[in-house]
C-alpha cells in the first residue's frame, strides 16, 4: 500500500503561549492555516477548539516538533504537565 504524505510549507506566522496550571488559549490561527508545528519547552497537554486538560488534550513531549492538522481561525489550548513553559506554534499551509 502507497503511503500519503502530505507537506506543508511555513505562513511565516509564528507565536508563543506560555503555559501554567490553567489552560489558557493562544490566538486563533490564520484563515489560511491548514497545520501546525508545535514545539513545548516542557511536557504539556494540547486542545485544538476546546480546553487542554490531562484528559481533553494531546500530550507534547518537551523539545520535541509536532506537525497536526488544524482547521484554519481554530484555537489551540495548553497547560502544563508538571512545570511551566512555553509552546511555540508556527502556522503551515498546503
């Protein structure tokens, strides 16, 4: 079976959220938005259009680029797993 691979290429729209025990919600995405690498400083929870929890969330190793699809003007939510830091979103499109 051939695999899909989809690329995406940088808005050149970027923006950090720093992150603590509450969630708190970046800005909307760009309505050209399509993807998006995030990148945490430390271990935390990700939401896309709801409240990051330990439940409602993706967990983010720290240092380590994450690539998701994301539905353009959609808000991303975090909070932290055990220590406070900062997510790095940087915007793609097709």
């Amino acid at each position: 079976m051939l695999a899909i691979k989809y690329y995406f290429r940088p808005l050149g729209v970027n923006q950090v959220k720093a992150f603590t025990s509450s969630a708190s919600a970046a800005s909307a995405v760009g309505t050209q938005t399509y993807a998006v690498m995030l990148h945490a400083s430390t271990d935390c929870y990700v939401n896309f259009g709801g409240t990051a929890s330990a439940t409602a969330g993706v967990f983010l190793q720290a240092d380590e680029p994450y690539i998701f699809d994301i539905h353009p003007s959609e808000v991303i939510s975090v909070i932290r797993k055990t220590g406070d830091g900062n997510l790095e979103i940087s915007e793609l499109t097709q």
